[in-house]
C-alpha cells in the first residue's frame, strides 16, 4: 500500500534510505511510508474477481454454494453461544 513498494527489488522498497522491514507479517513502521493512490481501487477489485470467476469456470473449480455455511461465523457461534438456561 506504500507509494514506493517496489516487488522487483531486493529490499521490496524504492526508497534507498528507507530501513529494510525483515519482519513484514509482523506491525512495522517506517518514516518514508506513503500510502498509494488507488491503493483500493474498487474497480481494480472486480476486475480480479471476475478474472477469478472465468479461470475458476474454465478449469472446472466450482464456485462455494451461497447458501453454505461460513466456517469462521459457526466457530464464533461456538465461542460465544449462550449456555445459560432460561
């Protein structure tokens, strides 16, 4: 999301003064951060998701049923669910 990512470089950043963040799954900082333009760019995002959809359909990948059940809700549910009799 930053102005000056750069995949292509060693240091991921185009930036040379910049410090090189070793740990990226973990919360960083960095003094040249600028957030990029367009970093989420609705548009660009149903582009990937329709690309998605035609590679799925042309390689045979069925897309999840709309009415199957989210994994991540039911475990919440199991977390939190009232166990107090009424």
């Amino acid at each position: 999301m930053c102005q000056f990512f750069a995949p292509h470089t060693t240091r991921q950043c185009a930036e040379i003064r910049a410090e090189e963040i070793i740990k990226k799954h973990q919360a960083n900082y960095c003094d040249w951060f600028k957030p990029r333009p367009g970093a989420f760019d609705s548009r660009a995002q149903a582009k990937v998701t329709s690309a998605k959809t035609k590679l799925d359909s042309m390689f045979g990948a069925a897309a999840p049923p709309a009415d199957s059940e989210d994994p991540a809700r039911t475990a919440v549910d199991s977390i939190f669910k009232n166990d107090k009799p009424s």
